[in-house]
C-alpha cells in the first residue's frame, strides 16, 4: 500500500516529500546500503552476472531489451555468452541497444557479436503473428524472458485488438508470443515472466470477461488494472508450468518481483513528453523535487534485473532450488496469496487469453 501511496503521488501535490529532496544523493546511498539483498552467488552486494563463456550456444530472447531491466539484462547474459536476441518497436532503438550490449561486452573483456534484434510491437496481434514468418531464421531458444511493460496508464487505451492496452502488453501480447516460439523452445527451456509485487493492487484476485480486458472507461485506474496485469503473469506461468509437466516437457516456467526500479516505466504515468521534459531537468520545481526524493527509495536497473539474469542463467540450479512456476523476488521463493495461486483462476484466464488472441499452445 506505501509502495501505492507513492507511486499515485509522485507527480502530483504532494509538498510533504519536497524536502526530502536537499539530501537525495546521502540518502540514495543510505538506503541502497539498507535495501541491498547479498547474492547467493557472488557474495555481498554485488549484482550478479554471469561467468564469461558459461552461456556459450544459449540463445536467450529478451521482449522490450531496449532500456530498463531489458536492455541490463542483455548487457550481462552477453557477457555470459549468449546469443542475444532482442525485441523492440523501432529500429533506430534496436540498433542502439545492440550497440550498447556488444560495448558493455567488450569493456568486460568479452567479444560477444551475437546480439541481434527483431522488431515486435505486443500491442498488435497480428504483428505478434507475424513472428511464424519473420523468425524462420531462429532455430532454438534456451530462454524466452517475457520482459516487456507497460504500467499505470492514467487513461484508458484500448490496442488495435481492442483489450485493454496494459492486459495486452504485459499479458496478452506475452502468451501469444510464448505460443508461437513454442516449437523452438529447446527441450530444457526457461520461460521467465516479469510481474511485479503490484499484483497484489489486485486482492479480489483475476477478473475475467469484458472486466478485464474492456473496463469500463467511467470506472477505469491504472493501478488497479495494472495489478491485474501482474497478477495475470504470475497465472500464466503457474498454468504453463502445469501444461508442460502434463504433457511431458521439461521446461522451466517462472516469474519475479524485480523491485521498484527506476525505469522509464514512469513515462506510462505522467506521457512521453512530460516525461522528457522532467530527464531533461525542465520539469516544474515540485515535480523535480518529488521525482529526486521518490528516486532514493528505487532499485538501480542493475540491482532490479538481477533476479531474472539469475534465472536466465540457471544459477537456482547451483542451490538445487525448484523455481518451477514459482514466484521469485531477490532469488528466494516467496509465498503468495491464495487468489494468486488460484487454479481455477488460472485456467480461465488461459481459456480467455486462447480466445481473444486466437493462438494457441496445442497442450
């Protein structure tokens, strides 16, 4: 509820935060020391990343690798030695990204030109149906890390398909791209899931119908509707999990709580050009102040990414942990709320997600 409290406040008249501001880099520092979470792995603080050469021959798909915890979880599987794949709305992105993926490999003495990009818009159905022909050339994938987001529209948007548009870019977008890769998934696939503890701004548990993916505008919240979305990740990968030991795969099929990372998820919040305007240090004074004192309590992209590198990177296989359609947060297993586990939930949604986008897993 904190974490609601101030996410719905950071851009508006909230003038009781604005002092907090005079010491935001002391406090940045402090609470970074508070916050930390060691690394089973690495010992003390230190993100994790993998050992250079230990992902040789793993191609590793990464959904919105363009910036955020997308574009560090590429700078450090590349360091890994993976092939990298990365998905993005517009080439002039891509290319961006790829060039700082291969710049972050070499600064950490690794050669690593096996990052590529392909361009994918998850609002867009029938583009997502396009990958059957545009990915003929991707013969195996090792890890699908359904990453992209979207959150808190202020506003209700509906896609081209007509859903609700935070359903179908967290969601919607994600099962129908899974569907669609099936067949390339390699025999020991990891599909990770990006959700997010805001789940729990869900608590009547998953809605189903028109109530979810065509809210009434009248009663429309981002937030809420966001939680939503969440919440629908952590049942798909409970779902896909459950289909794939039915029909004897082997995959490995999970979510995580990255944290609340500084990202620019914020742009969904306050619109692209404010957002602009405010990285460019021309936002109005309170704002500036709120968005400096709000950013001390925010995980770094480096800090945020960890958990799902460390899952893209079957670390949890060192510890002999079972993440098999689990919920991960700072690499340990959390325990989730009944209406987050809950089958019948999840077998709807599955039901649904079938219908309204048409594609299917065949299992």
């Amino acid at each position: 509820m904190i974490r609601y409290i101030l996410l719905s406040v950071l851009f508006a008249d909230a003038f009781a935060f604005s002092g907090m501001a005079r010491n935001h880099r002391a406090s940045s520092r402090l609470f970074a020391q508070q916050q930390a979470v060691a690394c089973p792995l690495t010992g003390g603080n230190k993100p994790f990343t993998p050992a250079p050469g230990s992902l040789e021959g793993q191609t590793i798909v990464i959904t919105g690798g363009t910036g955020g915890l997308g574009l560090e979880s590429a700078k450090r599987l590349a360091v890994g030695g993976a092939s990298i794949l990365l998905t993005a709305r517009s080439v002039e992105k891509a290319e961006r990204a790829v060039s700082e993926v291969k710049k972050y490999a070499r600064e950490n003495n690794v050669m690593n030109e096996k990052v590529s990009f392909k361009l994918l818009d998850l609002d867009n159905l029938q583009d997502v149906r396009n990958v059957l022909e545009t990915w003929k050339d991707v013969d195996k994938i090792d890890v699908l890390l359904n990453n992209a987001g979207i959150m808190a529209l202020p506003k209700l948007e509906l896609t081209v398909d007509g859903f609700e548009r935070q359903m179908q870019s967290n969601h919607l977008g994600h099962f129908a791209l899974t569907a669609l890769l099936s067949s390339k998934l390699a025999p020991d696939a990891r599909v990770i899931n990006v959700s997010s503890s805001a789940h729990q701004f869900a608590p009547k548990g998953m809605l189903s119908g028109d109530a979810l993916w065509k809210p009434d505008s009248f009663n429309y919240s981002g937030w809420p509707v966001y939680g939503q979305s969440k919440l629908a990740n952590i049942l798909f990968t409970k779902e896909l999990q459950r289909r794939c030991e039915a029909a004897g795969k082997d995959w490995t099929v999970a979510c995580l709580h990255p944290g609340v990372v500084a990202t620019d998820l914020g742009r969904y919040i306050i619109g692209n050009e404010r957002y602009d305007e405010m990285k460019k240090g021309n936002g109005n004074v309170l704002a500036t102040l709120l968005s400096n004192a709000f950013s001390a309590f925010l995980k770094t992209p480096e800090d945020g990414a960890t958990t799902q590198i460390w899952l893209a990177a079957r670390q949890d296989q060192k510890s002999n942990m079972n993440v098999r359609g689990e919920y991960l947060s700072d690499y340990k297993v959390q325990v989730l709320a009944d209406y987050a586990t809950d089958a019948s939930a999840a077998k709807q949604l599955w039901k649904e997600s079938e219908e309204r986008s048409q594609i299917s897993f065949g299992f």
